[in-house]
C-alpha cells in the first residue's frame, strides 16, 4: 500500500507542476505526452497520437511484463489528481467498454502489481 500511494503521490505532483522530463515530439493533442508506468513492458513517456485510449496505451508499452503479476483490474489513469480505474479483463470480455477512455495530456497510466 505504501508503494502505492507513493507511486501515485509523486504522478499527481508531476501532473499539478505540469513537469515533463522530456518534451514530446509532435503530438496531435496538444504538448504534453503521457505516462506508462508499472507492470508493463516498456514504461515510459510517449508523445500521444490522436485518439488514444487506455487498451492502446498498454499496448504500446508492449503489453504486460508479467501477465498473472500485472493487477488488470486496478488499472488507473491518474488525471488532474483523480484515479479513474479501467478493469482490462472486463474491456476485453466485451463487459463496460466506456472504461477504455480517450487519454489526455499529461495522463499517466499505471499497471499495479497484484498484490499477493
């Protein structure tokens, strides 16, 4: 839990300081990249095409490191100093396909490590 909320602490104040430690490269969207952080296989920061969503921003990170230790139902993308969640096995199985929402500026995407 620790770990978590330092995770999450240090991408809010990244997010409220409008800090970006390398500048994107011609994004459709606007200035700011987006983050992609955690179980994930290359995180990191990517200039944003337009529109992206939560699925493609996984899949652009090369999907999950690890799949049984990637928590796919505690996905969240941390915007503006809120958490919105996005349950992966329930987008793929077709169940609550508004969760994959198209991703802004500045986002940062965060794959958890199941806990256990």
């Amino acid at each position: 839990m620790r770990c978590r909320t330092a995770v999450v602490s240090l991408a809010m104040l990244v997010v409220s300081a409008n800090v970006a430690p390398v500048k994107a490269q011609s994004t459709t969207r606007g200035d700011g990249p987006i983050y992609i952080t955690g179980e994930v296989t290359r995180p990191g920061i990517y200039p944003m095409p337009q529109p992206f969503r939560v699925f493609d921003a996984i899949a652009l990170a090369g999907g999950f490191l690890d799949a049984d230790a990637a928590a796919r139902d505690e996905i969240v993308v941390v915007r503006e100093k809120r958490e919105i969640k996005f349950n992966w096995d329930e987008f793929r199985n077709g169940r609550n396909l508004d969760q994959n929402i198209v991703l802004k500026d500045w986002d940062i995407v965060i794959v958890r490590h199941r806990a256990g």
